[in-house]
C-alpha cells in the first residue's frame, strides 16, 4: 500500500479514544486514528475543525483501515455462537 507509518507522542491531556471505556471493563481494544504529531495539539481546541484535517493522512488511515479487515475477515476464524 505503500503508506508511511509515524508514532505519535500522544499528550493524555488531549483526550482519549471512544474505546477508553471498554479498555477500562477489561475488553481488548485497538485504536487506529490518523492524528499526527502536529494535528495531536489541534484536538479539543478552537483550530479542531474540518479545514484542520488531513485528508491525505484521513483518506491513507481509512485504506489501511479496509485492508486490515479484509486481512482479518479471511485469516481469522469464524466464530460460532451458543444459539
């Protein structure tokens, strides 16, 4: 896909993922964002608005996004369920 990865150096004061809460009640969670470490200062201030986004980094997070679970549909098994 030839897409660049970065880590981010994420400040706890910007916030947290909508997933805190399963991670809190124990749950596995996996957090994927296209935040980057100049939009991470953006987040829950005045500048956080569309025109702020990255659509390049927006538009490469959701491709990988697709890939991965098409990835995962097919490699993972299927689950059976007690009803």
């Amino acid at each position: 896909m030839k897409l660049e990865f970065k880590g981010v150096n994420g400040d706890p004061s910007a916030g947290s993922t909508d997933s805190i809460n399963f991670h809190r009640a124990g749950l596995p969670v996996l957090s994927l964002h296209s935040v980057t470490q100049e939009t991470l200062q953006l987040i829950n201030s005045p500048r956080d608005v569309w025109a702020s986004l990255s659509w390049k980094d927006y538009y490469d997070s959701h491709r990988f996004v697709s890939a991965l679970l098409v990835f995962l549909d097919q490699k993972l098994p299927y689950p059976t369920f007690p009803f």
